[in-house]
C-alpha cells in the first residue's frame, strides 16, 4: 500500500458513524449533568454531556460533518442536537431544513441557541427571524428574537437595516412586559445586541432600556439572571468593545 492510500484507509477508518457518536455521548454522560439540564429546561432523551465534553468529542468527528449535523439532530436526543448545532453550517442549509430545526427544538437550549446558531448564518436569516418573532409559540418566537440578535453580532453595520433595526427595538419596548417568559428573554436581548455591537445604536438602546426597566423572566429557580440592558451594555462601553462583531455566535 502506497502513503497515499495508506493516509486514506486511515482517514476513512477514523469517520464515526452517527450511532458512534451518540454511544460516546452517552459514555460521557453523568446524572449530576442531566439533573441541571432538566432543571435549565432540557427534555428527554439526553445523556447529560458537558458542553466541554461535547466540544472535545466535536474535534475528533472526520467526514462529511455536515451530513453528520443532519442525522444528529434527526436523532431527537438533546446532547446529540447541542452537538448538531456546533458542527452545522448554517449557510448550507435550505430553509426547510432551518424550520423541521425549529419545529423539532423542544427547550430552550435548543431554541434559543442551537437554532439561532444556524439560521443567523443563512443568507435569508433576517426574513427567518422576522417570521419567526411573529409567531405565537413562545419557543419559536423567542428563536426569532435571538436569530435577529445574532445578525446584529455578526454582521458588518454596512449589511445591517438601521431603521428596521429600530423598529424592531420599538417593538420590544411596545411588548416586552406583556410577551411569554422565554420572549421577554430573548426580547431583552435583542436590545442588548442593538447597543453593543451596533455602535449607531447605542445611545438609543440604552435609553429605551431604561424606559423599559426591569424585565422579569422566570428562570425556573436556577441561578441563571436577567441582564439589565443599559447595565449591559454599559459594561460593554467601558471595556471598549462597542460594535466589535463575532465570527460565530457558537459557544
């Protein structure tokens, strides 16, 4: 055997099938973990993986990794979608795709971050995200607010609809107090996102933050708080970061 075919026989005989993958997962699993994602609004079925763990299980995944995303999500178990959602490339998914995603996130964790990570990486993410705010599912809606959020902290302002922007930021002061729990969320957010990397912005979202005061979310008796937005983005100020974008909004 030649170093060509050599290296390939070892490439192709390190590629994980899917079902590899999710008995990993599941050895990586522990109780203590599970309890506190249930707890964070995680359904069954789920291993209880640290997001470290996943990561690190990310790196050693060859192949065709974006057929793999596909299949992990399709699997319906919540560690394995975390997983999906690391290794998808937004961009190359059809917006069917982005929406059986969405239809199928179950929990927040999967709605407001897993899905958001992908769509804000689509070509037609704002009209998604406009879609999706409208809809009258919390976890949906709060999906949209998110996926909007994420366009602000990857795109340059060059890209970006100020006055669209703006009137969606009149909208979150308009029904914040009065939307479902995980909207107000996610709503809170989308003001943060406005004023911290939209420099253009700024000034006015701290402003209407203040005129929106406090927001309460029930966050389920976990230690997980509510930013006060201009609090925030204050902070964000004085580090020097305003209108600094992301490369990804994975984490």
């Amino acid at each position: 055997m030649n170093q060509a075919a050599h290296q390939a026989a070892f490439f192709n005989s390190a590629i994980m099938t899917t079902q590899q993958i999710l008995s990993r997962l599941e050895e990586l699993g522990t109780p203590q973990i599970k309890k506190i994602l249930l707890k964070h609004g995680a359904k069954e079925p789920l291993f209880g993986v640290k997001v470290e763990d996943i990561k690190k299980l990310q790196k050693e995944i060859k192949g065709d990794t974006q057929s793999i995303a596909m299949e992990l999500y399709n699997t319906g178990n919540a560690d394995a979608m975390y997983l999906a959602g690391l290794m998808a490339n937004g961009a190359q998914m059809s917006e069917k795709e982005l929406q059986h995603w969405m239809d199928n996130a179950n929990s927040p964790a999967l709605s407001e971050y897993i899905v958001p990570w992908v769509a804000s990486e689509h070509p037609k993410a704002w009209n998604l995200g406009l879609k999706w705010i409208a809809s009258k599912k919390e976890l949906i809606a709060a999906a949209g607010w998110n996926t909007l959020a994420g366009i602000l902290s990857l795109k340059p302002d060059a890209e970006l609809d100020i006055a669209a922007i703006r009137d969606l930021m009149e909208q979150v002061k308009e029904e914040i107090q009065t939307a479902p729990n995980r909207v107000r969320y996610t709503m809170n957010g989308f003001i943060i996102a406005a004023g911290s990397f939209v420099p253009a912005l700024t000034a006015e979202a701290i402003q209407l933050g203040r005129k929106i005061g406090v927001v309460s979310v029930d966050m389920n008796g976990t230690a997980c708080k509510v930013p006060f937005s201009p609090d925030y983005i204050l902070k964000v100020k004085d580090r020097g970061t305003i209108g600094k974008k992301k490369k990804t909004i994975k984490c």
